[in-house]
C-alpha cells in the first residue's frame, strides 16, 4: 500500500500532465507502474512483431536476437513517444515449449505449438519433476528474452518503464495439455488438472523471478484475456484465479498487470469476475481497440468503474490495426475518441490527456 505522500505524488503529477505540461522521464514511468491511483491511463503497445516489423527487421530475425528487437523498441520509443512497450514475440509459446511442447516458427509470424506435451496421467508426472528441476534462466528462449529486457534497461536509460511479459499458470496449463484435454479433465478429473496447473505455477514463479532480476519496473502477464472466451467464470474462480494470485506476490514488490478484454460482451458473472481479480492485488489493463472487426472496444468504461471502486490504476493498450492507418496524428486522435468516451462532459478540461502519449 503506498503512503499518503506517495499518493499526493502521484496526484501531482497527475494534475501536471494534465495541464499540458511535459513530463519526467521518471514521472512518466511512476505513472506506469503505480498502482494505487485508479483514475489514470498511461498507454502502451503490446507484443511487438509490427513494431520489428516497421523497423527492418523479421519476425524471427529480432525473436534470436536481442540487440536487434531491444533496437526497434527503442526506434518505436523514439519516433512514437509511449509511455510503456510491452514485449514479446515469441512471449506466448517460451513456457509451454520450455514445459515439452514442440513448436513450428515461421519466418514472419508467432511461433505455433504442434504438438502438445500432455496426453495421460504419466505426462504429468514427468511435468511435475522437470518444473522441480527448472532453473527458469537458462532453458529454451529464456536466456534470449532475459538478454532482451536487459538490453532495454540499458539502453532505455530509465526514459520509460521496461514492463517483462511472462504467461500465467492456466493458459499455459491449456497450451501444454491442449484445449479439448483441459476442458476434459477439468470436467471428468479436475484433480489432475490442477497438478498440470500447479506445476505450471510453480513454473510461471521461477520465470517471473527471473525476470525480476534484470532491472525491470514491472510485470504483465499475457493470455488471460484468451481465457475469457473459452472457459465459464466458476472454472477460472477454480483453476486460475487462486493459482495467479501467487505468481502475483511472487512478482512484489514490482507492480503486476493483468491483462483482460472483451468483458463487455459477456454479461455481469464477467464483471464480478474480474472485480474478484483485481482485489488480488493487480492492476487491471484492457486493449483501446482488441478487434478491428468488431468494433470499438467498451471495455474501458468497465475498467475504469472498476479501478475506481479498488482503488486500483489502469492501464490501455493500443492494437497494431491502429498503427496501420498512418501518421502519429491519426493515432492520437482514433486514441482521443476513446478516451473521451470516459469524459464526456469534462474532455475540454482534459485536451492533453494523451498528448504525451503520441509525438
């Protein structure tokens, strides 16, 4: 819990940024990474194959070399002026792999994983000794990744907040065992299915130990939000929830982000969901604009009341399909549009809020 002093500080800058006034470096990143302030937005761009992309670089080229993705981190820093990057390439498919799934890389896209690690009871057993012998630096990509968030400590210079994006113990859980599979055993043998998703926790600490000791401001966990659609809120109450909790304080003192979208579509069990969430002590984050196709994303409404009522910041993220309208100005006004939606009668008082967020 931060102290008043804190608070008052945070409120300071808030009230700075605000007026139009240029921000610190270090303001910009105490903005991102504090969480006892709900009615603030800093905005980030998470995953980062456009950004490579935009810069000269594969796919596959910047995911084996950190130099050259930390490289076109730092371009995109550089030209669009966001508060936070949020990366990852090969972020969704390291654990399972590391964990015994067998992956495919394309040149220019997401590793995909072919061939799941769990088929029976026995496979769990082997799961269970290989996490208890895992180091969490040194296996598969993880040495490649690690290098990457150290290069971006380096060479970020404390300009912006470096944010590590490990995946969290149930999608990685689902990734290993496959989907029919997990949704088999959590049905016919949910005790199984929670040794595959401990394992996986204990796991997802040590990767997030790891992480922690290369500088880092913070951490978000990736693929929470492609649990939403696919599993009912009483399975993720069971096999998520209690489960993220410790990878949670297994991240502290750093801040954790917790990353959701696509609420609005799904009724109040989902909103309760997620309110049960964030009292776990995370931040709640959301996407401005998750599916082009559609539409406009009403999440942030959702979040916003919900920071608000724990007291809790929140963080946007801004979808690739965005940046592929064109100029920097383009984007901070499709960004402006949505943001306004949270002000409506106070947005001429507000003219600035994301002025900083885009050059």
């Amino acid at each position: 819990m931060a102290s008043k002093e804190q608070i008052e500080m945070v409120k300071n800058i808030i009230g700075k940024r605000d007026k139009g006034q240029k921000l610190q470096h270090i303001e910009r990143i105490i903005l991102t990474v504090f969480q006892e302030h709900a009615d603030r937005i800093p905005t980030g761009f998470l995953f980062t194959e456009w950004i490579v992309n935009r810069y000269g670089y594969s796919c596959s080229e910047a995911a084996a070399d950190p130099e050259k993705h930390s490289d076109a981190i730092v371009k995109f820093f550089e030209e669009f002026d966001y508060d936070v990057v949020f990366p990852g390439i090969e972020t969704t498919v390291v654990e399972a792999e590391i964990l015994g799934c067998t992956l495919k890389r394309p040149k220019d896209s997401n590793p995909q994983i072919v061939k799941e690690a769990i088929t029976c009871e026995r496979d769990v057993e082997e799961l269970e000794e290989k996490v208890a012998a895992l180091d969490g630096r040194t296996e598969g990509r993880m040495p490649v990744r690690l290098e990457l968030f150290k290069q971006l400590v380096k060479k970020t210079k404390g300009e912006y907040a470096v944010i590590a994006t490990p995946m969290q113990p149930l999608p990685v859980a689902v990734q290993i065992l496959g989907y029919p599979l997990a949704v088999k055993w959590m049905k016919t043998k949910p005790l199984l299915m929670h040794r595959v998703v401990e394992a996986c926790t204990q796991a997802a600490i040590k990767f997030a130990q790891a992480f922690k000791e290369t500088g880092i401001h913070g951490i978000t966990s990736i693929a929470a939000w492609n649990s939403v659609p696919n599993f009912r809120p009483e399975q993720l109450w069971e096999f998520d929830t209690p489960y993220l909790a410790r990878m949670i304080q297994s991240a502290s003192p750093l801040p954790f982000m917790h990353y959701y979208w696509g609420l609005h579509l799904l009724g109040d069990d989902w909103t309760r969901f997620l309110a049960r969430q964030a009292s776990t002590g995370t931040y709640i984050m959301t996407n401005l604009d998750p599916d082009p196709q559609q539409g406009p994303s009403r999440d942030l409404k959702t979040f916003r009341e919900l920071a608000n009522t724990f007291h809790k910041a929140y963080a946007v993220g801004v979808h690739t399909e965005l940046f592929k309208e064109g100029t920097p100005e383009i984007i901070e006004n499709r960004v402006k549009e949505y943001i306004k939606g949270l002000y409506p009668e106070a947005f001429g008082q507000f003219p600035v809020l994301l002025k900083y967020a885009v050059k």
